[in-house]
C-alpha cells in the first residue's frame, strides 16, 4: 500500500477495474494449471503418508512482501522463527506495491533454487505465473488470501467482518441509545476482502437509528487513506459515532478525528488485522477505538513456515488454512499478545493452534499438480 495520500474514487469504478483484472487473459501454461474449479476440502489429515523430497531446491523460504505494513511484519516474524526452529533458511523481499517489482523477486528466489516462496501478493494475476513457476519446479508455495499457491491462508471473510458488525451493533445498542452516524471504510475494490463489508452491512442492517453517512474504500487503502477520506466526510457529516474499517485505515481516520477535534471517549471506532497501532490504542483509556478483531499473522506465518520445512522433508500439508478471527477489548489483550510473541509455542500446542487456524486437505510433492487455483474460502458466502 502506497504512503502517498490519494483522492476518494467511487467504489464502482473501483470493483469494475479488479474484476477486470482477474479477468485478464491467463498466460500460456507451461505446466499443470491446478485445481481451477472450487472444490470442497476435507480436513487436513496429519496422518497422511508421506511423498518423495522436492529435488535440487535449497532448505531455504523466500518472503514476497506486498509492502512494510506491521501485518506482514507479523507474517515474518513467524517465518523467521519457523526457519530458525526447522533450520531453513529465511529472506524477505519487499516489493512497496510495485507488482512489477514482485514478479521479479519471486522469479528471482526461483533462479536461486528456493525451496518455499511465501507471497502477499500486491497483483494477483500479475503474480500468478511466477508463483505457478515456484510450483512447476517443485517449490512449495503459500499465499496470504489468492491464488495460486500449494496452501492458501485466507481468512473466513463474511465471519470476520461480521464478528466486528455485531459488536459494533451491540454497542450502538447498549451505549448509543441505537442511534449512529456510521462510516465504513471498506475494501470492495479487493474481491477477497468484499465479503467482510457485506457483514459488517448485514450486522446493521435494520436497526432503524443507524445512518450509514459514509461507505467507501480510501485510495490508497492505509493510514493516509483513512486520514484523508475521513477529513473529507468531515466537511459533510462533523457528528461522527463509529468507525469500522482494516486497522491500518481506521486508525489513520482516528488521527483525522482528533486533528479536528471530534474524537469523542463514546465513540466506537473498530478495525480487523490486529495491527501494533490498533492494540495500543485498545489499551489507551478513553480511547474510542473499543473492539479489534485480530488475525495473527505471527501464529499463521510460523504455520506457513513450518509446512515449507515438512514440504522440503517429503511430509504432507495442507491445501488451505483458515486464519480464524479473535475478538479483542481492552480486557483481554495479555493473552492474545503472549501468544503473538512465542507463536511456536501456541503451533505446537494443538488445542492453543486451533484457536486460530483451521487447516484443510492434504498436498505433497508427489501430488505437487493438485494446487490451488482458484479463489478458497471455507464459507459458502
């Protein structure tokens, strides 16, 4: 995401020109092109026989950032010490939004013969041949939400947005008298995160007290983003109550409200990512950033980690994982950050993994052709 502040574009243009570019002409196979049709996943079985070992690939895992936000950060601190644990190897390359530039990264860890390629893909069709490469070469392959890639991680979108949309609900209920002047910050333009604002929009829809004054994806989707568009509905709606948005958006929005002085103590502003900013503020009394729905990417890239070393070693992985939504306030901050700063303890403790990751289906080497193509949710929203 670009730190350069861009212009309030309408949201229809901008889902015309995403879904334009997922249906762009796919490139010329020059191997198996996966599974390209959904398909239903049953549960990863860890008992599952194990394959041949990935020929002539280095016990190394490259990291595709898309850019420096502090989620991704997160991602690589569990890579990091997934490697450390496994004794692989671990570089990150930060592409700062220039699909251009990641493309080139990607196929550059390939020519250097990495064995495992983590991406946050910044153009997923752009990405998407270079990634196909990785797998064609028997590389294994993680992405954070699209494809292609040997195991997708994404989110259960439509339940993540919609824990966030039912807290909020409940606050304009319990606190606000069931009145509000809503914002939402969205990302319809990214069709992997839309479901996320289709709930958070069915949590409030119905209660006759709430007047949605603001539903638009800031340009660039970031802190500036959110600090410009929030100046913007300033000008037109001065009063507002909540807030609701990724992290990194709404707080960019709290910094516009208090610029103008219109933060309010009462006020519910919540986001979804768990960023460092988010949970500092969760702690700030009178704050009115009230509810963060975190998805650790600590715990999840030690995940992506430790099934990169099980790759390379023959073992079977799973095809997708969910990266489950926890809902955080200001009571119960401790444990959630305990486990963000030791994710291998929480990974090698089942019962404390599945509080935030579901895994699914079975992938090795030998099957290497069975990838994932095509967009995977668990949800059927």
């Amino acid at each position: 995401m670009q730190r350069s502040r861009g212009r309030w574009k309408p949201r229809v243009a901008a889902v015309a020109v995403a879904m334009g570019m997922m249906a762009a002409p796919a490139m010329a196979q020059s191997g198996p092109a996966g599974i390209t049709v959904p398909v239903v996943l049953a549960p990863f079985n860890a008992n599952a026989a194990a394959c041949a070992t990935p020929p002539g690939l280095s016990r190394s895992i490259g990291l595709a950032e898309d850019n420096d936000r502090a989620f991704i950060a997160g991602v690589g601190d569990g890579l990091k010490a997934a490697a450390r644990d496994r004794g692989l190897a671990y570089e990150a390359a930060v592409a700062n939004n220039d699909a251009a530039t990641q493309s080139a990264q990607v196929e550059a860890f390939r020519q250097r013969k990495f064995g495992a390629v983590i991406a946050a893909p910044v153009d997923p069709a752009a990405l998407a041949p270079e990634l196909q490469k990785v797998m064609w070469a028997g590389g294994y392959v993680g992405t954070v939400v699209p494809p292609p890639a040997t195991t997708i991680l994404n989110a259960p979108q439509y339940m993540t947005g919609r824990v966030l949309g039912e807290a909020a609900a409940a606050y304009i209920r319990d606190k606000l008298g069931g009145k509000a002047d809503v914002v939402l910050l969205t990302q319809d333009s990214l069709q992997f995160l839309a479901p996320r604002f289709a709930a958070i929009r069915d949590a409030l829809r119905g209660m006759a007290g709430v007047n949605i004054v603001a539903d638009i994806s800031p340009d660039p989707v970031n802190e500036d983003g959110g600090y410009a568009t929030m100046k913007i509905v300033l000008e037109a709606h001065p009063k507002v109550d909540v807030v609701l948005g990724a992290d990194t958006v709404v707080i960019g929005a709290l910094k516009a409200l208090r610029e103008a002085g219109k933060a309010r103590p009462e006020q519910f502003l919540g986001g979804i990512d768990g960023e460092p900013e988010a949970i500092a503020e969760l702690k700030t009394p009178d704050s009115p950033y009230k509810t963060d729905v975190a998805l650790s990417s600590p715990v999840f890239g030690y995940a992506l980690g430790a099934n990169a070393a099980d790759w390379l070693e023959g073992k079977s992985v799973p095809q997708a994982m969910d990266a489950l939504p926890i809902v955080l306030d200001r009571n119960d901050i401790g444990k959630y950050e305990a486990d963000q700063a030791d994710p291998a303890a929480v990974y090698n403790d089942p019962a404390r993994r599945d509080v935030y990751l579901k895994r699914y289906g079975n992938i090795c080497y030998d099957g290497r052709d069975k990838y994932l193509n095509f967009p995977w949710s668990s949800e059927g929203k």
